[in-house]
C-alpha cells in the first residue's frame, strides 16, 4: 500500500533539483571537457540544506569524496552548496588533488558568501590526471552568477560524461493537506560490471527531515535502487550520492507514518533514475528486468539477481537475441546464496524453461521471439523463503567495447 | 630451485595425454556438433590409473560431473577409461540426462572390457540440452577400435569448442637414473569472466604415485595455474581437471623431494595449458600478464590479480590500446586484499605510474606504446608483505561479443 502511494504520485521527467522549493542551479563550460560542452555544475539552497551521503567503498577515494567526507563531518552535516564536474575524476591526484578540490571549494564559498566547510565537491572522469584548476577559477563568476529556479536541466547535462541523455526526475506528494517536493538528477551508464563507472546522483526535498532520519531514509532507498544495478563494496573511486532537505516547504517528516511515507517517495525517485542508468547503459540495445522471487532474505535475492546481471555469457546472449537459458542458470549457480539447486524454476516472460531439475518442453520460436525483444524479463523462483527483489540489467554489445576501448584517447 | 628444475625442462607442445607411456587416446565425429568436426573423445589407461580431480563449484553441477564422481568414489580412485564430449554440456538436464550418461560411460566399460564404474565423463557445449544418444552409441565402436598411443592430438582437437587451436604438452622429468613423463591437454577459451565458460583438462603421468600425494598435487598445481585464470566457486557447470597416474615408468613417487618435484612438474604443465587458455581468449588480440608483488599472502595477491583482470573497463582499456592506468587502480581497489591503498605502487612494463599515492610524471608516448603490443605486463606492488602471484589475462573485443551473442544460435 505505501509504495502503491508513493508510485502513483506524477512523475516529472523534465525537472530535478529546483523543482523543490529553495534550490538553484547552474552549469558552465570550464574547459575540462575538449568538446567544448558544459562540464562544471553547481547546487545551491539558499538557505542551507541537511545533508544525508551515501560514498564509494572503494578502497582508493578521489579527492572530492575525501574533501566532502570532510566537509559533511566539520560542518555537522549542515551544508549550502555542491561544485560538480564531469571529465576529471581527480582521483589517484595525490595531496595536490585534494588542495585542488579544497581550494576551487573555497572559492565558491567565498562567492556565495557562506562558510568554507558548507560546499561539498564531486567529479567524475578520467582517474589519474589533475583539474585544470586555473581554468575551472575562472569559470566560477560565470557559475554562481548564473544559478537560476530552473537550471536544473542545464546541470543534469553538465554532469554527463558517456551518458546519451540526462537523467532526471522529480515529484510531489501530498501529506495531510500540505506537500512536499523530491528531486533528483544522476549520471552514469556503464552496465557491464555497473561497479567501475562513477555513478552521481543529487537529489533535493524541501521537506524539513531530521538529519539521522534523511540518512537512514537514503541509505534504505540506495540498497533498493541504485544497489539493484550496482554493488556495495565494488565501486569506482568516485560514486557520491548526495540528498539536501532543506524544509522550505514547512513539511516536516517526523512520525514513523510520515518517514515510512517519505523513504518511499524516496526509493521511488532513485528507483527511476537507477533504471534511467540501466537504459543508457553504455552501447546497450535491451533493457532486462531480472525478478527473484521465493528467496531466504531480500540480500540473497539480490545476490543472485547480480550473479545475473553482471554475466557476461548472459548479457552477450541477450545482445545476440539467443535463448541461451542454461547461461542464466549457471549463474545463478554461482552465486552465494542459500537454496537448493534442485527447487529453482526460471522462467523467459511466461515461459517455465527449467522446474524441478528437468529443463522444460518450450516453443523454441517462441522464446527466440522473446529474446528479439527491447525489454526482457526474466524470473528466478528460488522456492527458499517468501522475499524478492529486481535487478536491472542491460546486454553486452559491440558499442560497449567501442566506448570504453576509446574513453580517454 | 625447484621451479627452475621443473621449468628446465623441455617441452613438447605437438604432444600431450599419450606421451606418457601405456595411455591411448582416440576421437571421431558423432554428430553432437552440427559441423561434422571430431566431438566424441577417448582416453584409456591399458593396466589401469589413480585419479585425482577437481570438479566446478558451481550449485548446478552436470550430468558427467555427478557420474564421474559416483563412479571415482565406488572404485575408491582407480580407473580405466574418459569418455570426452564437445558440442553438448549434458548439463540441466535432470536425471534422464544423469541415465543417459551412464549408459553410454557403461557401453565403453563392455567394450574395452574393464569395470563399469572404472570410466569417467566429461562434457563441454551448451547447456540444457539432451545429448543424442543414439548417435554416440553408434560412434563408439569405432570410437575404441580407434584407440592409438599417438591419438593424443586427435583428442585434444575434439574436445574444443569455441576454442581456435588445440592445447597440448608434454614432457620428460629426470629422477636420480629414471625418467618419467607427464602430458596435458584442456580446453577452454571464454576469459571475460574465465568462470563461466567450461574449461575441461586431462593430465596424464606414467609415474606412480599414491592416491592422497596425487589429489594434494593436482589440488595445488590447480591454484597455482588453473585458478590464477579462473575463480574457485565462480565456475561453469562443467569445468573438471583428471589426472591419471599409471606407474608405467617404474618411478616411484614417495618422499617428500620426488613429491615436491613432482608437483612443480605438474604445475608446470598446468601453467602452460592455462596461458594457452588466455592466449585463446574468445576475440582476445591481447595478452596480459598480472605480477601482483609483495602482498600479505599468496591469495591475497591472486585476488588482486583477480579484480584487474576480470574487470571489462580494463580489458576494454588495453583493446583499444588505451593506457588509462587509472582503471587498474580502481580494479585492485575493489578487491577484497588487505594492505594500505597509500603504499600502493603500478608499474606498466617498466614505467612506474603511480607511486607513494601521487601519480608520476610518465612519458605519454611511450606509455602508449607500451599498450600497444601483443603482450603487455603490468606490475602492482602492495607492500604488504612477502608473497606474490602472476595472473593471465587478455583483452576484451568486439570479436568476444560475436562469439558469445551467436554461440547456441
């Protein structure tokens, strides 16, 4: 019933940051990117924001990530301002890296007059090569000058990197007779292993959320949305989600009735924009929604929609438009869940493949039909416990190679 | 020492399974692969052979891996005869496909007169499909009248599959006044993720040696080749190593020198097969040799080695001749190793570019050139500790797609 609530608000797919009351955005050319395109984005509330992070587990953290970690902790989580840029990840930079970050911050803060530990930074890009921080100094006049209510579609493009379009969402919700506003935008679209392309995503609400409360909701909503599609522990130096509650609209999130409300909302947002990631996979032509159902706990479902998902025997056979059914199988095989080989059933669409040990009589044309498809879906009953989960995955394809063989030259 | 005595000796690479002394071999074509080619193989050990094996760790084991180990347990390890099939993994297949293998390993044990549970099976194709009895029935007169002690070369060619050339080598070890032999032959050329496609290897050795010391050889002669290539519990249906020992030779293998001569020796072999593996790698026009140096212990160094060399960003990276390093940091980031990301050192051939966390001023020209050759190696040092592994691994193209979208179809 909650998430039917929070599902059917309208979705609005032309607006992201500035659609909750109390936040601005910007977006300039700063030379980073050679193709001339925007490549430097800025969020603003103007009155200060709570903020709730979810970053990389990597083992190595790019300077932005180290910076903001910082920032977030000195400042006691109370912020006004994210610098974002595409095309150097400024990571791998060494101490200069984060003098680097730490400067251009300041001179934001300095600009937009608020405190030097209220401006949070992320990059995404190359690994291993500096800012061209001379350049990117000199952009930043142009950049707070330019914040505007509906800049936000100009920032979602600036954060692009091999993204084919921006990803962005944004809804209301009523609560009582008042409302509330959630948006957000994200960038990313490496599908085959989603864990080595930087994922960012920024989402804005104006509705006041205690800051414990906006962490707990974030990090329940990135194990249902962006973790279905990428994996804890297996990152980029670089992935940042940041969530900014500034209250502006005299909403405020406190019953366990109204958090449950507002983490759904949430996951609904993130949810949209973790699929967007999926459909703008790079190079990719099918869209694969994987359902495991009947597993112990919801973790394992997970763990084997992944196993899945990020086969690469599995997604070249989806490119190909091959039944190749054992693939999927053999991968679920691999995974570490709990359940009994011999009660798993998977079924292309409709259609039982395999039940009780036995693969089963199928129409062959039938499920070549089924494979030719733009969108698949695939179930694995696990028959182990009474939790599912969805895994959103994308083929393997020529184009995948060709982009990522020819990224940085 | 004992390496270099092992790897002193020569090798033959035109020769494999029968170049030890009492093993025959033999192939021909059963129609299980649709382009005529020899699918249906035939090792026989005249007086009989210990076992030793490693099978797949995958939940979903085939039909040829539960008969074979039914069959290795009921004859307490001592065997006679492989039966070998390309073009179809009798794998999900239930338990007609579980009758249908014991009924064709039972018609070999008629033929060649010797136990029924004394012949094992192996198999390597697509998964879920029955395989066609009646013609292998058919085949297999011919199949044991064909059986020659130079037929190693015909059986190595049919048991490939996507496979482009066959695997073989063999050679002579000198003990005090004796010699004895080992031979080998796999299969196997899917190395995006080298777990999921089937890898197959028969060893062979005219040396005697006692059931337990051979299991403790092939178990660390596996780590040391096989699964510095592919990942223990992350495996196909399918994959399965036999060695058989015959003692043909009069050498005896006993103390602790012979033994430990002996798995050098082996491992030896393996290495080689695994690298031809690599060097086969489905569209693979790169080769990749991983050193992973001073780690805290030898698996932490393999895992290491692991995470590099399976991640798609990386291997797209070095297709496309595109020394992006900062891929290869964020790959060893992601592994689960213990040491200190700050202390962490990447050398490309020779050039070391990042060091001491900083990335180092590195000559563009010549790092590019060196991504541009048929093998290239990369060199991590964790500085955490004495131990160190090697990890193979190739480049990921447009052709591993091709293969892997039109395998079944």
């Amino acid at each position: 019933m909650r998430m039917k609530t929070a599902e059917g608000n309208k979705m609005h797919y032309d607006r992201s940051i500035c659609f909750p009351q109390g936040f601005a955005a910007s977006a300039v050319s700063a030379g980073i990117k050679s193709n001339g395109l925007n490549d430097l984005g800025l969020v603003y509330a103007e009155n200060g924001a709570v903020v709730a992070s979810v970053f990389t587990l990597n083992r190595f953290q790019a300077a932005p990530v180290l910076v903001s970690r910082k920032n977030i902790s000195s400042s006691h989580g109370k912020v006004s301002a994210i610098l974002v840029n595409s095309g150097c990840a400024n990571s791998l930079t060494g101490k200069s890296g984060i003098r680097s970050a730490e400067r251009m911050l300041s001179e934001i803060a300095r600009q937009l007059h608020v405190g030097k530990n209220t401006v949070l930074a992320a990059s995404t890009g190359v690994i291993g090569k500096h800012l061209p921080e001379k350049s990117i100094s000199e952009s930043i006049p142009s950049l707070v000058a330019g914040l505007s209510v509906d800049g936000d579609t100009r920032f979602a493009q600036s954060i692009m990197t091999t993204d084919k379009f921006p990803k962005q969402v944004a809804t209301e919700i009523r609560i009582g007779k008042e409302t509330f506003r959630i948006g957000g935008t994200a960038k990313g679209a490496g599908m085959i292993h989603p864990n080595m392309a930087t994922m960012l995503c920024f989402i804005t609400t104006d509705a006041a959320v205690d800051r414990r409360v906006l962490q707990n909701a974030l990090t329940r909503a990135t194990d249902r949305s962006f973790n279905t599609i990428t994996v804890d522990g297996d990152t980029s130096t670089n992935d940042t989600v940041f969530l900014l509650a500034n209250g502006a609209s005299g909403v405020k999130i406190k019953t366990t009735s109204e958090i449950n409300l507002f983490t759904d909302a949430l996951t609904v947002i993130m949810r949209e924009l973790a699929t967007m990631i999926v459909r703008d996979g790079e190079g990719a032509t099918r869209f694969v929604r994987l359902k495991i159902e009947s597993a112990a706990n919801y973790h394992d479902a997970v763990r084997v929609g992944r196993a899945v998902g990020t086969s690469p025997l599995v997604k070249t056979a989806i490119f190909g438009g091959d039944p190749n059914w054992g693939r999927v199988l053999s991968a679920v095989g691999n995974s570490t869940a709990n359940y009994d080989p011999s009660r798993v059933e998977l079924n292309i669409g409709e259609v039982c493949v395999f039940k009780k040990n036995e693969p089963q009589r199928v129409d062959q044309v039938k499920l070549k039909e089924l494979f030719s498809t733009k969108e698949i879906e695939m179930t694995v009953k696990l028959n182990a416990g009474r939790e599912s989960a969805q895994v959103f995955t994308c083929d393997l394809s020529y184009d995948y190679v060709k982009i990522n063989g020819e990224y940085t030259t």
